[in-house]
C-alpha cells in the first residue's frame, strides 16, 4: 500500500519506520528542515517512565520500552538510559501508579522522603514517593534521527521542505509535487488542525508554547527522573525533570500561552522562568538556582490529555499528544500501522467529545 506520512517529529517517522518495516511504501514528508525546533521533538532529553495510574498507559510504555531497544539495535544507537524516576506528592495520586506498577509485573518501591532523600541528595521530596527503577530518560533528537535511519533503511523516502498544502481521496501535495497515496497519516503536532482543515472532527486542540528551563547541578550525585504531583506540599502547578547533557531539566505541564505554531516568538517568559527558579530554590538543593537557561517548545493538548490515534475512511490522525506521548513514540507507531492495515482504534484514543482531565 502507498502511504504518506505527513510531520518529520517522533510520531510520524515512528510511524514510518513501522509501516516501512510492514512492507508499506511510505512516504513521509516534512514541512521543514533536519533537526529544526520550531516543534515538540527537539532537544536532548525526554523522560521516559512507565508510572501512570491507567493500566493501558502502563503497558504502551512496556511496548515501547521493547521497540527502543529494536530501534537503537538496529541503528546502533544509544537513545535510552535507564535511570530511575521518581514520582512524589499526594498519596491518593502516587498510590495509583504503585499499584498500576505492581499489575504489570514492574518493579517499584514506597519510600519516605527522608530515605529518597538520602538517596537522591539533589532532590527534596514531599510526602508520599514512588521509586521505579526500570524509567530513565531518551535522547530525542538522536531518537527522530534514529527513525529516520530506520525508516529509510526499511525502505521509506523522507522528504524535507515539504510542506503539504492538499490532502484528497488519493493525493497528497506539496509546492513543488503531488504523492499518490491509498493511505495518508497525518502527524503534524501543532500544525494538524491546520493540515487536516474540516476533513476529520477533531476534539478541541490547544497548542501552547511551553518554556522548561536547564539548571546546573552543583553536587556529584544520581538524578533520577522525576515527576512532582501538586496538591500535598507542592501548592503550584505539577513539575516534571531529569538529568540531560545540558544540567538538570525542569518544567511546568502544560502551562504556557496558546500561541499559533506559524506566529510566536519563542522566547521564554520571564515570569515563567521566576517560577521555575522559585521551585530550585526549595526543593533542588542540588542545583545552582541563578544557573537558569530556559528554552521553549510546543505542547498541543486534547481536553483530557489522552491522545488521539484514529481513523477516518483514508485518513489516521496521530495528534494532541499533550506534553508526555514522546517515551510512546514506537507504540504509537505500531497503533498507527495497525490503523492503516484495517485494525480499530483503542478506545481512549478515538476521535471525538472528550470532557477534562489529566492523565499523564
């Protein structure tokens, strides 16, 4: 079957590289060039983590866990370091994901922040907190460079500056030429509002620019990946972090203004960078808290922060990835091939109403 691919981030050349391997002709086409950050796929790290309290969320990122090591074998690459994570906060929200943890066969522990502490000296911890050893964090621009490698080694043309301007019942174009295609996948991230028009009735897409910001650490110890819930000590929004090649990363969830992916500025907000400063400050002694190099990327969020990966007639949309599908990518890939080889959506991903929450 000849399918087109439309968006070069993590989804869509996961989605290629799997519909590739299936023996599909893909191709995937791509607005800008390699390695820009006008995206949600850019940068040096991404946490990876299987701690959701939702049994289906648990075992995608066991799949996944399983396709990035296929796909770091088979491009000789490493993009998973396993390094711990750590969830803390209220107990009614960490216990879920202990016992989602211990369903699935994976290991995890309760401890007393005094313990995590004196395990982890560069983290202050509140209340309740969840140790899960098999989580870590993935390089995510050597992760979408990987599957780029890995679709093509499997057969798919990749296409840079391609930005698509039409999609019909058979065609996909572009400025400069038209893609035939039985199939088409639309994983445009913030732009798929824009690239599918009125074609599919997609839940309500927010798209917000969000700053997280790199701290140099000022101990020689572990990093684990963390995530802190809000509600027990922590009496601002959530922050998620983790060690990267540029210090120790830390972000709010999904709080950033909603901008136009073709219309912003990109430049963080001093107000947002104060935030993040301010929560250095009490609970990462480890860190430098004047060291702030604050970047930006783009969120785009559905209304209860579950995805979508779904089918209309000749259409999949792979879209509203709400700040945690990056660690999913391969499992999503394998969603999408199953999609485009007639298969039917889960049920927590499907097109359409989706009331408010947050998942992740």
């Amino acid at each position: 079957m000849k399918v087109v691919v439309v968006g070069g981030g993590v989804i869509g050349t996961a989605s290629a590289w799997i519909l590739a391997r299936r023996g599909h002709q893909v191709t995937l086409l791509e607005q800008f060039e390699p390695g820009h950050k006008n995206g949600a796929s850019h940068g040096s790290s991404r946490i990876f983590r299987h701690a959701y309290a939702d049994d289906f969320y648990v075992s995608l990122a066991s799949r996944a866990h399983t396709l990035w090591r296929e796909l770091e074998n088979s491009t000789g690459t490493e993009l998973l370091t396993l390094t711990g994570a750590v969830d803390h906060g209220l107990p009614a929200t960490v216990t879920p994901r202990a016992d989602a943890l211990a369903r699935a066969g994976l290991t995890a522990e309760v401890l007393h922040p005094h313990e995590a502490r004196r395990r982890w000296p560069g983290l202050a911890f509140d209340t309740t907190v969840l140790h899960h050893p098999d989580a870590g964090r993935l390089d995510a621009d050597r992760s979408v460079d990987a599957f780029v490698v890995a679709a093509r080694n499997a057969g798919a043309a990749v296409h840079y500056g391609s930005p698509v301007r039409e999609i019909t019942a058979s065609d996909v174009s572009t400025n400069s030429r038209t893609y035939k295609a039985d199939h088409v996948v639309v994983a445009a991230g913030a732009w798929s509002s824009k690239v599918l028009g009125t074609r599919v009735d997609l839940p309500a897409l927010v798209t917000t620019q969000e700053q997280p910001a790199h701290f140099l650490p000022v101990i020689d110890a572990d990093w684990p990946s963390f995530i802190h819930h809000p509600g027990a000590e922590l009496h601002t929004e959530g922050i998620y972090g983790l060690q990267s090649a540029e210090g120790i990363k830390i972000g709010e969830h999904g709080t950033g203004p909603v901008v136009d992916p073709d219309d912003r500025d990109a430049a963080p907000r001093p107000d947002g960078i104060e935030r993040l400063k301010a929560y250095a400050g009490t609970w990462l002694p480890g860190v430098d808290v004047d060291s702030a190099d604050a970047l930006t990327c783009l969120y785009t969020t559905t209304p209860d922060s579950n995805f979508i990966v779904d089918r209309v007639g000749h259409l999949t949309v792979a879209a509203g990835f709400s700040g945690h599908g990056f660690k999913f990518a391969p499992a999503i890939g394998e969603l999408v091939a199953d999609l485009v080889d007639g298969g039917s959506a889960p049920e927590l991903f499907r097109l359409g109403v989706r009331s408010g929450g947050d998942v992740s």
